[in-house]
C-alpha cells in the first residue's frame, strides 16, 4: 500500500505520525511492513483455497489449496475472524464469522462463506463451491449471472471454453432481471452515459476529462524542469507483491529497464543497454 502513495517519504512520515496504531496481513517484509506496529503473517495463494473472481470481468472460478500453509502463516479471514474472538468473546465472534471449520474453529469454512456471500445477490447466487471447483466440474469458471446451480453448470455452446453467457446484454435475448425483457436495468431503461443518478451523489451528470496532476497541462512549470512524460506498467513476472518478491520470477526481470522513445534516445545519446537516472520533483530512480 505504502510504496504505491504519491511522494512516499512524506507520506511514509505522515503516516509514522498521524497513524495510532497499524496492523499489517504480511506475505513478505516490505515497505508498509516496516511502517506497521503489529504483523500477522498470512498465506499465500497457494496455501489455501476460496473465490477467484476477475475484476474485469464476470468470471468467477475457484482454487484449490495446493500446500500445507508454512510456519505461523493464517488465512487473512482467520487472522480477522481470531480478533472478533479476542475482542468480542468467541460467542459474539461466531455471530460475525459463523462459517467455521468443524475440525478447526480457529479457521473459517471457505466453501460456506463463499456460497453465503454469493447467494445474497441473485446474479451469484448459482456460484457455488459445489459448481465452481474444478476437481468436480467443468474448469475454467462461470461467467454470472447464474441465479442457480442449473444456470452454473450450464454452457452457451459447443464451442464454449467457460460456463454462463458470454454477452450478458445481447440482442434477441432477453436481459437478464429485466421487466419488460428487452428493458436495460436503468431508470430510462436505456445506456445512461448521462446519470440524473450520479448527479444526486454530487458528481458529474456528464462524464469530464479532468487533467491529471504533473502533466505540462496542469503544471507548466514543472514541465520546464522535468520535460518528459513517464508512463509506468507491470511486466506480468512482477505483478502484485508475490511476483515482485519470488526469487524465480525476479529472474525473469532481473533489471528495471526503462523503455525511451528512439528519436529521443537518439537526442539524448542514450544506447540500449545504459544506464540512466530519472528524476522528478518527488524523487530518482535509476534503470
């Protein structure tokens, strides 16, 4: 969370002075880590198992716990789940964490919770452990809605790699919680680029660009000390924390290279394979 702020150091020490009391879910040390009063160590992806829902998509599929969790490691809802019982009393914390294993209260039924939560909203409620798992059922997911198990384990076409309607709003079809069918789900019953909806929450009726801070748009000033436009991207081997972390995937991309448009390259004198130092008001770095 930390390394990821704007102007890391001030806020490292805002946060130093102004936080009372931090609590870190630790899966490696790192620069947030260093800056929490108290660490729970907690597993990884593949020391348990729940919901693998893709935020961008509809898909929802399930894993499996493929290693015995390490050392002292808990799942993150136990870790939580373990504090309810602390502060609460075990038979309050049972109220707020009901799922519970059978063979180890400590730790949280996966499967129940996950089903609880899925079936409290209709277009969920057909995704299941039971239909999910792939150990039992056909891999690779299923596309919501499925308001039942039926709707889960059913696949649009031969051809079809995942479960559920690829398309959730087709034409010759009809929409799925719509009332009359063909009806989009939105108070003109049609695709609001324009929300009387939004604008009740104070934010645009109509969708504005807003310039983004830094740019020789919005800080012409800056852009005479700093006259070049930096865009930062993940490479997939050093995605999320684990993969910047694993010793294997680190030798994939073992050196940040920094990526420079030819004809400024050439300008510069920069040739492939150097090494050179950006600098912006907020700090250096060298690649």
């Amino acid at each position: 969370m930390m390394a990821q702020m704007p102007f890391t150091q001030k806020y490292a020490a805002a946060f130093k002075k102004n936080v009372d009391i931090a609590i870190h879910n630790s899966f490696h040390p790192n620069f947030t880590y260093q800056h929490a009063h108290v660490a729970f160590p907690i597993t990884s992806w593949v020391e348990r198992e729940g919901l693998c829902h893709h935020g961008n998509n509809r898909l929802m599929s399930w894993f499996n716990q493929a290693i015995k969790e390490n050392w002292e490691c808990r799942n993150d809802i136990d870790v939580i789940a373990g504090i309810a019982d602390r502060v609460f009393g075990k038979e309050d914390g049972l109220k707020w964490f009901p799922w519970r294993r059978k063979d180890d209260p400590t730790k949280i039924n996966m499967a129940e919770a996950t089903d609880f939560f899925n079936k409290q909203e209709s277009f969920t409620a057909g995704c299941t452990k039971k239909t999910l798992d792939p150990a039992t059922t056909p891999r690779g997911g299923v596309m919501w809605p499925a308001f039942t198990e039926e709707d889960a384990m059913r696949f649009e076409s031969s051809e079809a790699k995942v479960r559920g309607d690829y398309i959730m709003y087709e034409d010759n079809k009809p929409f799925p919680e719509s009332d009359p069918p063909r009806r989009f789900p939105t108070p003109s019953g049609k695709i609001e680029v324009a929300s009387d909806a939004i604008r009740e929450l104070g934010w645009d009726y109509l969708p504005k660009h807003r310039e983004g801070g830094h740019t020789p748009v919005s800080d012409p000033e800056d852009f005479k000390e700093h006259p070049l436009v930096l865009c930062t991207g993940r490479p997939v081997s050093s995605f999320h924390e684990m993969g910047h972390w694993w010793p294997w995937t680190d030798e994939l991309e073992p050196d940040r290279y920094i990526q420079v448009h030819p004809e400024l390259a050439k300008a510069l004198g920069i040739e492939d394979g150097d090494y050179v130092k950006l600098e912006s008001i907020r700090s250096e770095l060298d690649g």
